[in-house]
C-alpha cells in the first residue's frame, strides 16, 4: 500500500503543475471527487504524506538512494516533495522580498534549515544544497508564469505548460538527473503577433533559472532580478548593434569614449538574454550571433579578448521566419541554432473567441495591476458596448492595457481606427455573416493561422490539413 502510494507523489512530483495530468493524479490520491481543483486537493494529499513519511521514520524504513530500485527512488522523491512544500510559503516570501530588493540578493535563513532538513533524513549534503536550489527555482517558475501570463482560455494554459517545460524539461525527473546545469545550450523561439505578450513569457523563462545556494551565506548567489537581461534588436541602427550586443573598448571607433559593457557582457551565468525583434536583424548581424551561439564567446568591439557567455538564448519576433528563410533574409544555420523550442503566443482574438471570460479576467487583472487593488469603474461594459464582442483588438494585450487607460482617462474607447477594414473580417466576423462559401472559409481560416504562427506545419496540425494543402490554401488567397 506504501508503496503505490509513495509511486503516486512521485508522479505528481514531476507532473507540470500547469498541466491537466498533475490534478488528475492530486485527485487520484486523495480520492477527490471530479472536478476538484488542484488547491483544494493540496491540503489532505500533504497530511497523508506527512502521515506516512513519520510512519516510514519511526521504523527506521528510509532509505535514500537515488539509484536504487524504483520504489526505493520514489520514497527519496516523496521526501523531497514533502520537505518542498513545508517551506514553500518562505520560499514565495523570499520571491516578494527578492523583488523589492533588487540586485542584491537576500538572506534566506530558512534555506539552510531547508537544507538541514533534507540532510536529516539521509540526503548528502552537497545534493540537499542543489535541492534547496531547484525548490526555489520551481517557486520563482511557477510565480512567473501564473503571475504575468493569466487567462483561463485553452491555448493560454497551454502556453503556461509549454514554459514550464521549457525550463524543467519535459520530464522534471530529466531535469534534476542530467540537466540542470546544462540550460544554457537550450535555445528558444517565442512567435506571435505584436503586443501578445512574448517579453512576459521570455521574463518567466528568463527569472526562473537555476540559482546555487550558498548555505556559509546563507544567501543564493545571485538575485533572480539581475538574471534577465533584453534587448529589442529593432530599435537600433546597424552601426550600433554590435556594440550593444557585445560591447566596445575605449577608443574602437569615433565616439567610443569610454569602455560600455553589451547585453552579453551584462548577462547573469544563471540568467538569460532576451533578443526581442530577431526577424529585423541583418545576415552580419545573424552570423555574430551564430558564432556566439557556436562557440558559447564573444569578443567586444576593438577587443581580441574572448568573453564566456553562460546564460540563455531567447529570441522573439512577430514576422514569419518561414517567409524570412525563403527569401533568404534569415539564414537556416541560424534557425537551427535557435529553436531548440518553438513557443507561439496566442492572440488576443484567439483567446477570446475559446473563452468568453477571457476578457473579463484579463480587465480585471490588468485593472488590478494598474490601480494597486480591486477597482469598481465599468471597464469591461464600456469596453462591450463600445468596440463589441466582435473586435478583433489587432493589438493585442498591449492595445487591451491602453484601452483599459483611455477608458480611465476618458470614460470611452472605439478601438484602433487605423485597421484596416479587410483585415477586421475576420473568420469569426465572417462566419456569422455567412458571406464565405466553404472553400473560401478553408482558404481564409488556413491564412489567418498561417499569420498567427508562420509555419504551415503548425496550421496542417491544427486544421487536420495535409500541409501542401495548407500551403495551396494561403498562396491561393
């Protein structure tokens, strides 16, 4: 009976708590009834837990081995997860405190009890340190991404998914074996339209990198604050992106007149550099960064110095790169070195259109963020009476939040009145006004996601399409 048990917490262990799998077995544990959310499943899954962990201690029955059998593994999981969630709350304290501080990086006494802790039921000592680190890097994941990424439509829990995985792998099981210093040769992708919320994502993934703990200073080496750095690789001339990427010496050209320190240079081994934009950049600029990519150094301008680069490689734009590659505006070589994950961010229209509360969850949080608390001003009815169900806000969440401003300032919004007519009949616009004949509303749907994602396997996947098929579609129209 101990046995399955313990093999159902160690499951739920490397479940992604973003993920429909991980309540399915919270309930399976606990006996819950259908429909239980996770929350409310935690409480009795951890006295059970707890129950049968002190059970385990007073008969002198643990063992840890992490490469013993695998029911003797599942108990060491079941500890580890039993030690996680009894200092949890702290570790979340610290995340609020971290923030405030800034740069420096803050005590964290209960750490080292944490750490003490794991050592007490038989865990090394140097292992229990790394533990201490991945649970308050699994805190810092988790905060970010349902902090900055809300919504409760299906693509949006998706994507919250999808970035778990981006930084715990898979199989989080993978992760703490093998790869949790080993991220930094994992690079990403984020896709989608302008405003949908791709910093956001890259933030989370960026601010939830693994993080030693030093338990003589009781202290994580470094603050999470500082691990993210960005650059939007759009707003600067081609003259200058080199030296903001990687940096000049005194003296390297006209105007160098004193030594200035590139995104590379300013990037935390533990954090991760976010290349905002990368579609805009030129094929000179492409094969720097291949190279950096390639060889893990840099070297500033008008140095012969090599420069070791630790972080991660995050990259976004809203253009197609299938488009860019075949007009040979992005190089493949590139590409590669790039998409070790390819992350879509949905758009606004999309989310909306499979939750009807989206938007309403989306007013109310931005609201909240903007005024520092609930507030009763009739955002969402002005926004429903005046732009209507049907708007296709081609801005995005980033055109919501300004809304949501004007609405503040001005009590109105009519929405963005620089679209373009054609573009605002979209597939749901158009298939209420039965307009389309059913090939035309293939041909339009194949397009509008074709825009969405830039890839024709991606819509063939999502239309249930032959991807020649997809193809014919979007250049037919």
């Amino acid at each position: 009976m101990n046995s399955a048990f313990f093999m159902m917490i160690a499951e739920a262990a490397f479940s992604n708590p973003f993920s429909d799998r991980r309540v399915e077995v919270d309930r399976r544990i606990v006996g819950a009834r259908e429909g239980a959310g996770w929350h409310e499943m935690l409480a009795p899954l951890l006295g059970q837990l707890e129950k049968r962990i002190d059970e385990f201690v007073a008969a002198n029955a643990v063992i840890i081995d992490p490469d013993g059998d695998e029911e003797t593994r599942a108990i060491g999981v079941s500890i580890l997860f039993h030690v996680f969630h009894r200092y949890m709350l702290q570790f979340d304290q610290l995340i609020e405190e971290q923030i405030e501080a800034g740069e420096d990086s803050c005590r964290a006494p209960f750490a080292a009890a944490c750490l003490e802790d794991l050592v007490s039921f038989g865990f090394d000592r140097k292992e229990s340190c790394r533990y201490v680190a991945i649970f308050y890097q699994v805190r810092r994941a988790y905060f970010f991404i349902s902090k900055e990424l809300v919504g409760d439509s299906p693509c949006m829990k998706r994507l919250r998914a999808r970035l778990w995985d981006n930084i715990f792998t898979h199989d989080i099981g993978w992760y703490e074996r093998s790869l949790w210093n080993r991220m930094e040769d994992f690079s990403t992708l984020l896709l989608g339209e302008t405003g949908t919320g791709k910093g956001a994502a890259a933030a989370a993934i960026g601010r939830s990198g693994f993080i030693p703990f030093n338990p003589h200073t009781q202290k994580f080496e470094e603050s999470f604050t500082r691990a993210f750095v960005s650059i939007n690789l759009s707003q600067y001339p081609e003259s200058l992106i080199e030296s903001e990427l990687f940096g000049h010496r005194k003296g390297a050209f006209t105007g160098a007149i004193e030594r200035h320190e590139g995104v590379f240079s300013r990037c935390s081994p533990y954090g991760a550099i976010f290349l905002d934009e990368i579609g805009d950049v030129s094929i000179p600029v492409q094969i720097k960064l291949l190279q950096v990519l390639q060889e893990r150094t840099f070297s500033p301008v008008g140095s012969h110095d090599k420069v070791r680069f630790a972080g991660r490689v995050i990259a976004a734009t809203n253009k197609s790169l299938d488009i860019l590659r075949h007009e040979g505006k992005f190089r493949d070589d590139f590409y590669y070195r790039l998409c070790s994950d390819l992350i879509t961010v949905p758009p606004l229209r999309a989310r909306i259109l499979e939750d009807g509360g989206e938007l309403e969850s989306l007013v109310t949080h931005i609201t909240h963020r903007i005024c520092g608390g609930p507030v009763k001003i009739p955002v969402l009815k002005i926004l429903k009476e005046q732009v209507g169900r049907c708007y296709a806000w081609p801005g995005n969440v980033r055109e919501l939040e300004q809304a949501i401003r004007r609405i503040m300032l001005t009590g109105s919004y009519a929405g963005d009145t620089a679209l373009d007519p054609e573009k605002e009949d979209s597939v749901e616009r158009v298939m209420t006004s039965g307009t389309l004949s059913a090939r035309e509303l293939v041909e339009k749907y194949c397009c509008e996601l074709y825009e969405r994602f830039g890839n024709y396997g991606e819509v063939a996947r999502r239309t249930g399409l032959d991807w020649r098929t997809v193809k014919k579609n979007v250049q037919n129209k």
